[in-house]
C-alpha cells in the first residue's frame, strides 16, 4: 500500500490562514510488513525522526492509539520549511495510514476537520486532502470549507537556498490589527475569492498582492521577494506572492510567460525555479 499526499501552496496573498492549492510536489509512504516498533526509511536527515515520534506516525497513533508498528518507506520532493506544506504532507498522510490500517472509515470532512485541529487552521491540510483550491473556516473546533478548480493559469514556484520555519515568520505578525484595516483587509480577500470564481485572473491577481494581513510584516525575512514580483509583473504574472509561510514565492502567470519569466529570474537569483501544476486528486491510497 502506498499513500500520496500533494504539496500545497497557502494563503495566495490575502486569504491568510483559509486558501490553499494543491501542486504537483508529493510525499509519498509505502506501508510495508508489521514490525515490533514504528521503523521510518528515508533519504532524509537526522533532522527528521525515524522512529514514532516522526510526524506521520504522531499523527497516525491520536486517531488510532493501538495500531499495529510498520515499517514504512518515506519519500518526499516537498522542500522542509520552504513554505510549500511540508508539515502538512505528514499530518496527512499519518491520517490516511490510521484510516487505512485501523480501517477507521473516515470520511473526507472527518479528516478535514482532524487534520485543521492538528495544524490549527485549514489553509493546507485541505487542499492536500482534497485537491485543487480550497478555502475553509475553521471556528470553535469545527471547519466549514469551500472547493474550488485551481485557476486556469501557469504556477512558478521561486524556492530560495535557506528555511523559513514558520514559528520564525508567525513571530513577526501583530497580535492585532485596527477594526478599519481588518475590514479593507476583509474587502480585498471577497474581491479576490469572487474574481476566482469569475475566472478574472488579473483583478485575482492585484487583490493578491493589496494582502493586508501578513505579508507586508514578512517581507524583510524573504528579501528577493520585491525583485521577484517586479520581474514576474513585466514579463505579464497576474501575482506574485509568498507561499505559506515562506521563503518560496509562488508566482501565477500566464501560460505563455512562463519561459520568459523562469529564464528572467534565474539570470538574476541563485534560487530553484520550477513550473508546478495543480493537483486535482488530493491524498490517496494505491494498493
């Protein structure tokens, strides 16, 4: 059995904490035999636990507390703490090996609702578990959620050579903002969920980058990020924006722009630069 879990890509701007896509960057698990104790292989440092207190299996052992240790084979193209739900990826999968090896049953708001109270919002653990754009509320222990296609458009993503946990780049936002900035803030996010749903990318796009809740406080920690955006506006981007958390910027485009712009950047930044595409199937289990 193997399970696969996209990456994702949150916030698109000023749907801080509730917008999520899922892209083409997997986290894949291969359940192998039972085993006396929980037994990771990976490719991953020692930074990343083997043993029960890896993520996944954390994860997996709240829903079902008497699982059975496997051995599992862990392989991931999802870059740690660049910003693309790294973190996610494992809560996700550790859900669906509960579900699977417990044969808990779950249904899809069930794993939405448990993974949105491990991570404490919805804005990536939905989209993986789904597929395509997602926009959830999660409220008092419970989430409502709206999916959405991905937008009919061309995804760079500008992954930068260093980290950027993200209790690093939530330590520079406010505790509060004023009542009147909230409610422009609140504006600019409608005007960009209405011009998704209207397939107009360019009006999307600018309310994208008007975000008034996080990413004007997170500049300084991603310093390309205001070349970058110039770069990607005159070569024809809708929007260029932080994915998550940071330092990756996730940049929408046309699709014919997409040589230009990817050529454009790496001229200038010693960055990785890939095209991604939007995952439509979200988690799922092969056998």
């Amino acid at each position: 059995m193997k399970i696969i879990v996209p990456a994702t890509s949150a916030n698109l701007g000023c749907g801080f904490d509730s917008i999520g896509i899922a892209l083409d960057l997997y986290l894949e698990l291969e359940v192998l035999e039972p085993n006396e104790k929980w037994v990771i292989a990976s490719d991953f440092g020692a930074g990343i636990p083997k043993d029960e207190t890896n993520l996944i299996v954390k994860t997996a052992l709240e829903l079902a507390p008497d699982l059975q240790p496997h051995k599992l084979a862990m392989k991931s193209n999802v870059p740690l703490t660049r910003g693309l739900g790294s973190s996610s990826t494992a809560i996700v999968a550790g859900i669906l090996l509960a579900n699977e090896l417990a044969n808990l049953k779950l249904s899809k708001h069930e794993m939405l609702n448990f993974a949105s109270k491990m991570e404490g919002h919805p804005d990536n653990v939905a989209p993986a578990i789904l597929g395509g754009l997602v926009i959830g509320c999660f409220q008092n222990g419970k989430l409502d959620y709206a999916p959405m296609t991905a937008p009919d458009c061309a995804y760079i993503a500008f992954i930068p050579d260093y980290s950027l946990p993200t209790k690093v780049s939530r330590g520079v936002l406010p505790k509060t903002i004023d009542y009147p900035e909230a409610v422009t803030a609140s504006a600019i996010a409608n005007v960009m969920v209405a011009s998704l749903v209207n397939g107009n990318l360019k009006i999307a796009g600018k309310m994208m980058e008007e975000d008034r809740f996080h990413e004007k406080y997170r500049d300084e920690l991603v310093p390309e990020l205001g070349e970058v955006r110039q770069i990607s506006y005159e070569y024809g981007a809708y929007a260029c924006v932080l994915s998550g958390a940071g330092p990756t910027i996730l940049i929408l485009t046309p699709k014919e722009q997409v040589a230009t712009i990817k050529e454009k950047l790496a001229s200038k930044f010693d960055a990785k630069i890939i095209e991604l595409h939007p995952d439509v199937e979200g988690a799922r289990v092969i056998s």
